[in-house]
C-alpha cells in the first residue's frame, strides 16, 4: 500500500453500502449499536459510550485491587514491625532483670542498683545532649 492514501469516511450510508450492517457493532462484548437517526460515526460513539467506559470501569476497578494489595502489603510489614520492636524491648528488659539479679545475689544492695541506675540514666542524657549539640 505504498503510495496509496486510505481515505476515511464519516457518513454511515457509506459504510453500510461497503461493509454491510454488521459492521456497526462495537468490539467490546458485541454489543449492537442503537444508529436509529444517527448520521456520523461521532455520533454514534456520543449515543452509544458502551465500550469506553466500560474500558474505564474495568481499569479504575484493577486499581483499586491493586490498591487494596498494596495497602495490605503495607499493614502485614508493619505490624511484623511492631512485633519486633516489641520482642527485641521484651528481651532487653529481661536481659536487664537477670543482670539485677546477678549483682543482687553478689551483694549489691537496692540503693546501690538505684544510684547506679541514676548514674547510667545520667551518662545517657550528656552523650545525648553532646550528640545533639554537634549535629
């Protein structure tokens, strides 16, 4: 076909002498096409929307499912997030108990592991406050 134009037409008569009449159906689901006083083909896509929002229908609908996959997704990591942080503050807390324990049952006194608690807590805050100055 090199060379040679395809002239499109506009005039259904034209493509009922060519085609016939059942070329106006539309692709999607075969769905026949109401051209009782129509008189171009923009005529009959204004008169018959069918196959274009149903295009549009299917496509919305698969991204909600995407959507819904997605946030899901999202949700099961957080959660298996939280659960690690809440196991690995569990173990730390345990850890520390039995630590106490040991310095308990070496000799150390309550106010002792309270003023050694105190003078932890105290080291914390002034790395802290350093770390922060400097950044």
């Amino acid at each position: 076909m090199r060379g040679k134009a395809v002239k499109l037409s506009n005039n259904l008569e034209q493509i009922k002498q060519i085609y016939g009449e059942d070329i106006l159906v539309t692709a999607t689901n075969a769905v026949p096409l109401d051209i009782t006083g129509v008189s171009s083909i923009s005529a009959i896509s204004e008169k018959n929307p069918v196959g274009i929002d149903t295009h549009k229908i299917s496509a919305t609908n698969e991204i909600k499912v995407l959507k819904v996959l997605l946030y899901s997704f999202i949700a099961m990591a957080a959660v298996i997030c939280i659960i690690n942080i809440f196991n690995a503050i569990s173990a730390s807390v345990h850890l520390r108990k039995r630590e106490f324990a040991t310095l308990k049952s070496i000799g150390m006194s309550n106010g002792k592991i309270s003023k050694m608690l105190l003078l932890e807590a105290t080291f914390y805050w002034i790395i802290a406050s350093v770390i922060r100055c400097c950044t």
